[in-house]
C-alpha cells in the first residue's frame, strides 16, 4: 500500500510539471504579445499614424500593460523606469512607446489557471507522499523539493490576491520546473523511516518556516531581477535593450519592483530568523548544543547576514537602484547554494539529504 501511493504521488507530481510546463508557455505567449503590441505601437508612431504622448504614471490591467487611469481611450504610456541614481528608463525611448488598451489576454488567464491547476495536483501528490511515509513529507531533499516548490506556487498565487504580479509567471513557473526536474531526476529516493535526529515536533515546525522563507525569497529574487532589467545603466538592463525586450515597456518601473521586493524579502526575512533560532533549539535537543559550526548551520546565518545587511543598507544608507537588487540576488542565490549543494555534497550533523 505505501509503496502504491509512494507511486501515485510521483505519477501526481509529474502530472503537475506537465501542466506547470502549459502555465510557462502561456506566460511566455503573454509576454510575446506584450512585445507585438509594443512594436506595433512603435511602428504607428514613427509612421505618423499616432501622436506622441507625453509618459504619465499608469496602472495595471488584466494583461499587464499600463494603462493611463485618466482616460478611457485606446492610448496609453508606458511609465518611465524610475528616476534619479541606479534607475529610470534604459537606452529605448520611453516617451516613444505609447501602447493601445490591450483587450483581456487570454495566454495570461491560461497561465493563472493553469497554475492554480498544477498547484492542486502537486498539493495532492505532496499528501500521498506523506501518507504513504506516515510522516510530514519534508524529510529528505526530494520531499523538501515537492514541498518546497509547491509551498513557493501556493506564496506567487496567494500574493497576486493581493498585488498583481502576474508579469512574473514565466520566471516563476520556469524555476519551478528547473526544481521540480533535478527533484525527480537526482533526489527521488524510495519512502523510509525517518532518522532518529529527525524524530521531533521541529522538523515540522523549522523545517516548514524554512520552507515558506525561501518561497517569499524566490519571489523576491524575481523582482530583483526584473528590477534590474528596468534600471538604467545596469548590464541586464543593457542586454535587454540588446535583445529588444519590448515587453519590458509594460512592466511596473524599476523603483516600483524594487519596493515590492523589498516588501517580500522582509517577510522572507522574519521567517528565516525564525528558522535560525529554531534550527539552534532543536540542535540544542537533539546534540546538547545550541550551535557547532556544522555546514548547513553556517549557510543559514550566512542567508540571515545577507539579507540582515540588505535590509540595514537599504533602509538606513539609502542603497537605491542596482545595488539594492544585486544584493538582494546574491542572498537568493546563497539560498540556492544552501539548497542544491550544501545539503547535497557537504557532509555533517544535517546530512539528511537521503542521496
């Protein structure tokens, strides 16, 4: 019986990356059509079939573009990528790209919905797993990947409750599937009992803050990035212009996406404080000490100190701009590191790796 429903849930977490990987294209065919209409736009303008307008703060819509709040005709601007040191518009025209009113786009409502789709299956493949091992099914790196990457989905859908990010989709559900694919290929391991460290109530509790912490630092290492895409001056930034990365125009503006990250990697924050003080309460149980210098110990404070100093440097030196949001990357990238290699190829007191 366990064995079956170990099965079924693998079958379930596979039927979710394929449904995950329609989210991604239709994210992706969004973003395409955001860059045609861009384009066309650009096109009409230099053509003289519309007048330039003058770049006004906008608005989201459904399908992302910005909108001008003021009217209700067909012509809108783009919003320029934020002003001052470290942003603002990169080397394309702002005040050249003027967008009509874009009609319901219906690749992005495919994309949420396909998401939420994938999101109840992985949920119900991450269940079976934890049924069929009697257990949370966070215990070894592949369960902590199928409980992670859903946990980091269920974080992107509830958020766009609240802010729509949904511009973010096809950065989002392409680390999803990057995770989910080196999970089932290189860390799926057979159900087993857990070790006899791991027999505690913390593994629920540290384990599951830890969990949700990475999911708001995925999201804001998202915004980061595509903060830098919008700063001026900045090598992504240059890149994107390079690559003609139209789509870029309907985007929020650089100093918008670098409030939004902030607000993000601030809960991050908190919750991987939790998970450093909890994580040394339960060394404390299970090895008589609050802490040993092991590995993984010190890749958690090494998370905790980049991301302490981000948010120190941002709020009281006035970091702004590039610096703000490669800060921000090299702490998920440090939590990237503690994930895919420090849990894998160093050995210690928190080898429960399974592999």
């Amino acid at each position: 019986m366990t064995q079956t429903l170990d099965e079924i849930s693998l079958i379930l977490i596979y039927s979710a990356m394929a449904v995950y990987a329609l989210a991604f294209i239709a994210f992706a065919l969004d973003l395409a059509k955001r860059s045609s209409e861009v384009k066309r736009q650009e096109l009409g303008t230099a053509a003289g079939e519309s007048a330039e307008v003058p770049v006004v703060a906008g608005v989201s819509t459904a399908s992302g573009a910005v909108l001008n709040p003021a009217s209700a005709g067909a012509v809108t601007a783009a919003p320029q990528r934020g002003t001052g040191r470290g942003s603002g518009a990169t080397g394309a025209s702002a005040t050249a790209a003027t967008v009509e009113k874009p009609k319901r786009s219906v690749p992005l409502r495919l994309g949420v919905s396909f998401t939420i789709l994938g999101f109840l299956i992985q949920v119900v493949g991450v269940v079976l797993r934890g049924i069929a091992a009697d257990r949370v099914p966070w215990a070894n790196m592949y369960e902590f990947s199928i409980t992670g990457t859903a946990i980091i989905v269920g974080v992107f859908l509830l958020v766009l409750l609240r802010q729509d990010l949904r511009f973010l989709g096809t950065f989002v559900l392409g680390l999803i599937l990057i995770l989910l694919g080196v999970a089932t290929v290189n860390y799926y391991v057979p159900v087993s009992p857990l070790q006899p460290a791991l027999q505690s109530a913390w593994l629920v509790i540290h384990v599951l803050v830890a969990i949700i912490g990475t999911a708001f630092f995925s999201l804001g290492g998202a915004l980061s990035v595509m903060q830098l895409f919008q700063t001026r001056g900045d090598v992504l930034s240059r890149a994107a212009t390079a690559m003609k990365l139209r789509f870029l125009r309907t985007m929020p503006d650089a100093d918008t996406l670098e409030r939004l990250a902030y607000r993000v990697n601030i809960v991050g924050f908190v919750l991987w404080t939790f998970t450093l003080i909890a994580g040394a309460i339960w060394a404390e149980r299970a090895w008589g000490r609050y802490w040993g210098w092991d590995t993984k110990e010190v890749w958690t404070f090494i998370i905790w100190v980049i991301y302490a100093g981000y948010i120190h440097a941002r709020a009281t030196r006035g970091w702004r701009g590039s610096r703000s949001a490669w800060l921000a990357i090299i702490g998920f990238a440090a939590v990237l590191f503690n994930f895919g290699v420090v849990n894998v190829f160093f050995k210690g007191l928190h080898a429960y790796s399974g592999l």
